[in-house]
C-alpha cells in the first residue's frame, strides 16, 4: 500500500487548485464568493449521500437508524445555512464590482439543491417547471424524483407499524417514532430557513428589486420559495389540535 498522508488523502494539491476567480483584475472578494459556493456544493453532496442512507433505513423500517440519520440530516442542514454569514461581509458596492465576469452562472442552476429539493418531496408544478427550464432535468434531478419522497416513506412505516400519524401527538408519550416525525419536520423548517437567510443576503447584497444573474425577479422570486413543503401531512396533523 502507499503510504498515504495529510494532503494525498485530502487531494489538497487539486482541492485547492479549483478556485478560478474570473475578474481582471482579481477582486479581493471574489475568492470569498467562490469558496461559499463550493463548500455549499460539497456539503449537498454530504447531504444527499446522508438522504441516501435515510431512505434506506426508512424503507428497511428501521426507525432507530433513520432517526440518527435525520440528526445528521439537520446538521448538515444548518451548517449550510450558517456558512452564508460570511457573504453578509460583502457590501453590494463590492460585489457590484465583480458581479459581471460571473455571466449567466447562478445558483439555480445547482443540480444538487435541485436533487435534494426533489429527493425530499418538491412535487408540485412550479418546481417541476423550474427544473425543466433548460430542457430535461440533469440525470440526478430525474433520478430523485424517480424515488419515493420522503413523507411517502415515513407514512409506509407508521402504517407497517400500525400507528396512526395523529396518535403519535395524542399517545402516553413521546416514542422514537414520534422523535423521527418531529426531527423530519425540523430539516423542513432549517430547509426554510437556509431559504430565508439566502433572501436576505440577496436583498442585502443586491436589494429587494434587482433580477438575479439566473434570470429570474430576484428576492421576489426567492420569497416565494420559502413557504414550498415537503411534509404537508406532518404540518397539518398539528392543526387537530385548534379550532378553525
Ligand atoms: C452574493 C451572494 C448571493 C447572491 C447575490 C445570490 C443571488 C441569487 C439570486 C438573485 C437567485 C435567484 C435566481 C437568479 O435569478 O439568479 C439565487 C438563487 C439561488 N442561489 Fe444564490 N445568491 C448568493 C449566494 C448563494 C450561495 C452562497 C449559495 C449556495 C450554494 C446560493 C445558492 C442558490 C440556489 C440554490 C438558488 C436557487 C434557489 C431557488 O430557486 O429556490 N446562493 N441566488
């Protein structure tokens, strides 16, 4: 075997060779706006790996493994969101000033938020037009929407378990069933909230009327988003509780 270390197991030499800054001359800021991109692509890529192990658990009815697997869901989840702090830094003058050199690159051109958006349950007709824009969905984008969504899954094992959705929240008490429910419910919610901090920073840093380099109205587009559901069901099972 060779011997491996530090940088050849990191594959640092490459891994740091991917930051292309494309304004003349370098902008001092755009290495920043560069490497939030790529650390949020590759946490995705942590992230769908982690729905891969959650969906297998899920469908070998093995409430305990999906259940850890949802806390490390939500712990990706928010770490994500907590990286775009960093691009609060950016005043729009100074992005302003590289801005142009990134052409008609934009974030909604991410096949993975994409496939994480459809893996977790986007189903509904303005996501499948957002995703079929540019002609046919990238291959990893139709492979999730292929899979069963993950409200789908969770409601096959409460039935394979015999436990009606709305007893969990009336039974004697909290079970690992209940804590799987709620934990997924809480990845919807620091889903919408990556959503929500990501208007802000765009009206922050580009205000709240100007069109996003993807073509689309900007953070009017973007807030739109934030109420889309992945769990209608779990959300409205709590309404029982009130009156109309
Ligand atoms: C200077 C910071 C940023 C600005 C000004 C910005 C701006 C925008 C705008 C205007 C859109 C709407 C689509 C368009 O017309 O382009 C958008 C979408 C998006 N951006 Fe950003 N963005 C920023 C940072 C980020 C970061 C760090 C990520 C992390 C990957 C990201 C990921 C996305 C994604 C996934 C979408 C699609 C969201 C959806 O359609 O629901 N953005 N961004």
């Amino acid at each position: 075997m060779t011997d491996i270390d530090y940088g050849s197991y990191l594959r640092l030499e490459e891994l740091l060779a991917l930051q292309s800054p494309q304004s003349q001359p370098e902008h001092p800021d755009e290495l920043l706006f560069i490497v939030v991109h790529q650390a949020s692509e590759l946490w995705f890529k942590v992230l769908r790996h982690e729905f891969d192990t959650l969906i297998a658990a899920l469908q070998q009815f093995d409430t305990m493994r999906a259940l850890l697997s949802v806390q490390r869901v939500n712990a990706l989840t928010e770490i994500i969101s907590q990286q775009l702090a960093a691009l609060d830094t950016l005043p729009p003058q100074r992005f302003a000033q590289f801005r142009g050199y990134l052409g008609s690159s934009s974030g909604s051109q991410s096949a993975q938020f994409r496939a994480i958006e459809a893996t977790a349950g986007l189903r509904d007709a303005h996501f499948l037009q957002t995703i079929s824009e540019h002609g046919a969905p990238p291959a990893e984008v139709q492979a999730a929407l292929e899979r069963p969504t993950l409200q789908s899954l969770v409601l096959a094992l409460l039935a394979h378990e015999q436990v009606e959705l709305a007893s969990l929240y009336t039974g004697p008490g909290p079970t690992p069933l209940f804590l799987l429910v709620e934990g997924l419910l809480e990845f919807e919610q620091r889903f919408a909230r990556w959503r929500f901090l990501h208007v802000q920073l765009v009206e922050r840093i580009i205000g709240p009327g100007t069109g996003g380099t993807g073509g689309t109205l900007g953070a009017k587009y973007l807030s739109r988003t934030v109420s889309q559901k992945f769990f209608p069901e779990l959300w409205a099972v709590r309404s029982a509780f009130y009156g109309r």
